[in-house]
C-alpha cells in the first residue's frame, strides 16, 4: 500500500475514534449507528477497513461531523466562522453566545453530541433566550 494512502487511512481512523471517544460512545454503540457490526466498525478504527459512504452520511446526520472533517481532518477556518457570525441575525448571535456559554461551564468531555441530545440542548438555550426577552422588556 502506498505510504502516502496508508498515513491518510491512519488519520481518518484516529478522527474516527476521537469524535466516537468525544461522543462518549463504546465501539458498540457507534457501529450501531453506521448500521454495522462491532467487528466491522473495530476494522474501520483499526484502520483495516474505511468508512462507507453511507457511514459518512450517518455521521454527519446523527453527530453533525462533517465529511471534511472524517477524511481530512479539515474543520471550518476561524475567519470564515467569523464572517458567517458577523452576518447573521442579532438573534442567532445571541444563540450561538449561550450555546457557547454553556460549553465552556460544562464538562467538555463530549464535544459531539449525538442530534437528540443537541435538540434538547438547543431547546433549553432557546428557553433562555425568551426569558431573557421578557426581562429586557421589564
């Protein structure tokens, strides 16, 4: 196998497990989130096997980790970030602030939450913007 090939299938492995370890997930119950077996999902993080498509797609829906990201290992730069914060709604600031917020006063542990939990996440943050409206009106 190629060198060059064979550090890329390395690194797309370890990405794999960190966002699974991040998750807070056993090997277990990541591979029944690809729809796999354990063995099948043990070989992708050994990097004996590599992830389907369909496992990709899963991912990204489920843990919202991007393909980039999974295969090569790129996340959105910071200044790019930025300019997408700077020219969204005063309301979506203030969403992204708390969400923030409450990242860095929580146990960072599982920086990848599976799409359940971020909706009851995103619901609380959202519970507190509204009091914080009717506040601001008082």
């Amino acid at each position: 196998m190629d060198k060059d090939l064979l550090k890329d299938r390395l690194d797309t492995a370890a990405r794999i497990r960190f966002i699974r370890e991040k998750a807070g997930l056993t090997q277990e119950a990541f591979a029944e989130i690809l729809g796999i077996s354990l063995s099948g999902y043990k070989k992708i993080e050994n990097a004996e096997n590599q992830i389907s498509l369909n496992g990709l797609r899963k991912l990204n829906r489920k843990l919202q980790v991007t393909t980039d990201y999974i295969l090569l290992g790129d996340n959105v730069q910071s200044d790019t970030l930025w300019n997408q914060i700077m020219n969204c709604s005063d309301s979506d600031k203030m969403f992204l602030m708390l969400k923030l917020l409450l990242y860095f006063t929580q146990n960072k542990d599982n920086i990848f939450y599976l799409k359940d939990e971020q909706a009851h996440i995103d619901k609380a943050i959202l519970h507190v913007m509204e009091d914080l409206k009717k506040y601001s009106k008082n």
